[in-house]
C-alpha cells in the first residue's frame, strides 16, 4: 500500500503540475500560437497533451525508482528537480511570454539538465530507468529543435527586440567611427600646425644662422683685409729702408786730410 501511495505521489507531482501549467496557457493555443509561422513537421496541437501525459508519467516513475533506493539518492533527485523546474518554467515563457528567445535557452538548459538526471538515476538500475527516460529526452531534443526553428520564422516573437538592438548597435559603431574619424582629423591637423610651427622655427632659426655666419664672415674679411693692408704697409717701409741703406753704401767716401 505504501509503494503504491508513493508511486502514485511520483506521478502526480510531475503530471499534475504539467496539467496545471497547460490550462494556464490553453487559450493561447488556439489564439496567439495559431498565429505564428511553422515549419512543415510541426506536430499537430492535439498530439501535445498526450504525449506530455504519457512523458510526465514515465519520469514520474523512473523518479519513483530513484526514491526507492537507500543511498545515492541526493544527486539523481536534485537534477531531476532541476530539469522538473526548468521544463515546467518553458510553456509559460514560450505561451505567456511569447519569448521564443528565452524559451529556447530554458529548452537548451532542460536538456542538458534532464539528461545529466537520466544518467545519474539509471545509474542503479539502467534497464528499468532508460526505457522510461529516454523517450522523453529524445522529445525534448525535439521540441528543442523546433523552439529553433519557430524562432527562426518569427523573429519578432522575442523577450529582446533584437531589431532595435541591432539597431543600436549599427548607431553606436557609426558615431564611434564618426567620433574616430574626427579625433584623427584633430590629430592630423595638430600634426600638420605642428610640422608647419616647427618649420617655421628652424626657417628662422636658419636665418639667423646664416645672418650670423654672414657678418662673421664678413668681420674675417675685414680682419683679414686690415692684416693685408698693414702688411703692405710695413713691406713697404722695409723696402724704403732697404733701398736708403743700399744708397748710403754706393755713395763715394770723402778725402781725409793731409796734416
């Protein structure tokens, strides 16, 4: 009586919180979800609630297997509420929500999620757990892919409006550029009044240069003028002197008297 109170416990946590979940966002089957743009092997909207039945009872079990056990029992059962959580959190974020973005990471992390619980609670009695776990991972795989493709067909339907972030974006990298261009245009002009400044500067700074040069060697011509003239000067006073004391010596000696 007690295996069967707890089996039946298994059971109804699972299908009954999916069934609770699933008349929250009925009326957005027939309305919004009608709507949207599908791919050509999208399951039809009555198969939806059997086989979720069918896969909440048969994970429901395999977690009653699990119970079961005395040991090894804390790991298997926390990753099994995990991917619980995550798979009963996707219907309102994908119907309510209309986030088909969101929905598909919530997908992406219950399969990670739901198959690291299948590993860990087969890991006693595989034969019994697979068999019940393993359709229900291949769904999910499924139900992910599609998740893919409905968002790929209406990519508006999305808890981020990707089109204004795009938008931004495309704005944000063309001021950038913008800002860019003008900075290098400050940048260059800064060079180019830079260049010209420190061009001016050695114009000037050769003209003095070469003024200075200039009256140098013109004070060298002066000096050397002057050394020329004097010694012009003093040649020919020497000579005059030469010329004086080779008269004086040609010049006949007068008679000494007779006494």
């Amino acid at each position: 009586m007690g295996a069967a109170l707890s089996l039946m416990g298994a059971v109804a946590l699972p299908l009954g919180s999916g069934f609770a979940v699933g008349l929250l966002t009925q009326s957005e089957i027939k309305g919004w979800y009608a709507g949207l743009k599908k791919p050509s092997w999208n399951p039809p909207n009555w198969l939806f609630g059997p086989a979720w039945s069918v896969f909440y009872t048969s994970m429901g079990v395999a977690s009653w297997f699990v119970l079961k056990q005395k040991d090894s029992r804390a790991v298997p059962l926390s990753l099994y509420a995990a991917q619980l959580a995550l798979n009963l959190a996707w219907t309102p974020l994908f119907f309510k929500q209309h986030a088909l973005d969101v929905s598909l990471v919530d997908s992406v992390a219950l399969l990670g999620v739901a198959t690291a619980a299948s590993v860990k609670m087969a890991k006693e009695k595989p034969a019994v757990v697979w068999p019940l776990m393993a359709p229900y991972l291949c769904w999910v795989t499924f139900a992910t892919a599609l998740n893919v493709e409905l968002l790929r067909l209406n990519p508006d339907e999305t808890a981020i409006d990707y089109h204004k972030v795009k938008k931004d974006v495309k704005e944000t990298t063309e001021k950038a550029k913008q800002r860019a261009k003008e900075d290098t245009a400050k940048v260059a002009a800064a060079a180019k009044d830079a260049s010209a400044k420190a061009a001016e500067k050695a114009k000037e700074a050769g003209e003095v240069v070469a003024a200075k040069t200039q009256e140098a060697a013109a004070k060298v011509a002066d000096a050397a003028s002057e050394v020329a003239q004097k010694a012009r000067h003093d040649a020919a006073e020497l000579a005059a002197v030469t010329k004086e004391a080779f008269s004086s010596s040609d010049a006949p000696s007068a008679p000494v008297a007779e006494q």
